[in-house]
C-alpha cells in the first residue's frame, strides 16, 4: 500500500498550530518593521532568536539539516535560506526576504515576507505587488476538493502575466506538526500535483518570484539559494488551513 501523501491534523493539533503560527507571524512583523539601513543581517538574526525565545519557542530552522541561523534572511538577488553575517550591512534600496520558523509547544508556525528599504520603485515594486498578488490568488484556490496543482497554476498564471518567472527548485510544503510535511506545494503547474485538499490539511503557501529568469543556483555556504543571472527575487509566505468553507490563514495577522 503506497504511502498517504498529506497529512490531516487533528483539533488539538490545529489549536495549537494556530498559536504557533500566529506568534511566528508576531515575531516577522516585528522583525520586518527592525529592517533598516546601517543594520547587519547578523544582528537581525541575533533579534529573531531573542524573540522566539522570549515567547516560550525555538527556532525550526536552528540546526535543520544543519542549517546554522535562527531565520532566513535573504537579501536582493539571494531567493531563500539566506544566512545572518556580520559583515552583511543592510543599506537602502536592498530588498530583504525574511523567513521565520518556530516551534511553540510541538507545533510549527511558518511565514515569510519581502521588505524593502526605502520605497520601492519600478519594477521592483511591481515585483513585490505581483509576488504578494499570487500569494493571495493561490490562498483563494486553497480550498476543499480543489487539489496541490490548482495552487501552483494559479501563482504561476499570474506571475509569467507580468513578466516575472517562478522558482521552480524550490516549493512550498506541508506543515504543523513537523517543518515539512506532505505534501510538495509547487509555485507552477505540474501534472504530478494532484493530491485533493481535504480539510484539516495546513499547507505553506509560498511564492518565490524573480524580476529575471527563474533558474537559481547554491552558495558556497551550502544554502544560500540565488538567482543565477543576479536577478533580484521577492518571496511571500502564509501558512492555510483548509476548512469545509473558505481557507484559514494562519499567520494573517488581524484574522481569527
């Protein structure tokens, strides 16, 4: 018998995901409004551990097949999984791409958001409109009997529209009780997607978008995901819970 590919959480379990993932979503607005010129990526990375630990959690991300900083922080052409340096000087016009993950008593919030310093202009602007645009277009599909591909074809419609192009080598997950569960989420139309939503599934919904093409490549460090032509990248991230009525957003701050 082959393997169910998604996981369906209890009550209990999503009570306490919901915790989790409302106060991983504190802690990235807090961090978000920190961003400023002059401040080192390291330093953000020190905050973001204060913050977890002052609320009760630990990082997820902390030691995760030995990934080495308590968030993602992930700077202009840099995509994902962008590592804290103290000779990493924030400055202005830099886009910052900050992912945080914690567990709070067993339980994984999830999210990540696209920050820029000083106002945003251009093209870059629209890349940041047009990455949290498929965000909340895939979040509308992320619903019962829908299935994974309605997700991924809905972000990717929406950003090939404008001109960007979706990461491919890198998708968003299943979530809640370990950092990745079943199921892979794709940013992109694919015929092997086609697990059904079914309610109690929490999934991370996350686009990661590039002004160029979508092809990245890993840094020297072994994590560090960037684009390979140098092309800056915007990346979104809620965690949904999927209901017999409309999606759940976890880690929407000013939602239920």
């Amino acid at each position: 018998m082959s393997k169910r590919n998604y996981v369906i959480h209890t009550e209990e379990e999503i009570r306490g995901i919901r915790k989790s993932a409302r106060k991983a979503a504190e802690i990235l607005d807090e961090l978000c409004r920190t961003v400023r010129p002059g401040l080192t990526t390291l330093a953000l990375d020190n905050l973001a551990g204060k913050l977890i630990k002052d609320c009760g959690g630990a990082s997820a991300f902390l030691n995760y097949h030995g990934f080495p900083a308590q968030i993602c922080i992930s700077v202009n052409d840099e995509v994902v999984h962008g590592i804290g340096q103290a000779g990493r000087v924030i400055r202005m016009g830099d886009l910052v791409s900050l992912d945080v993950g914690i567990r709070l008593n067993g339980y994984i919030g999830d999210t990540a958001r696209t920050v820029s310093v000083g106002p945003p202009v251009g093209r870059v602007a629209e890349l940041m409109a047009v990455t949290r645009k498929s965000l909340d277009a895939a979040i509308s599909v992320t619903v019962s009997n829908n299935i994974v591909r309605d997700i991924g074809a809905t972000v990717e419609r929406i950003v090939t529209a404008a001109g960007f192009s979706v990461v491919r080598d890198f998708v968003g997950h299943g979530c809640g009780v370990k950092l990745h569960e079943p199921p892979e989420v794709p940013n992109y139309a694919t015929k092997k997607s086609r697990e059904k939503l079914r309610p109690g599934m929490v999934l991370a919904v996350e686009p990661m978008v590039n002004i160029g093409a979508h092809k990245v490549k890993i840094d020297g460090d072994g994590w560090t995901v960037r684009t390979v032509d140098g092309s800056l990248s915007a990346h979104f991230e809620h965690m949904v819970l999927i209901t017999d009525h409309k999606p759940e957003v976890l880690t929407r701050l000013g939602e239920a």
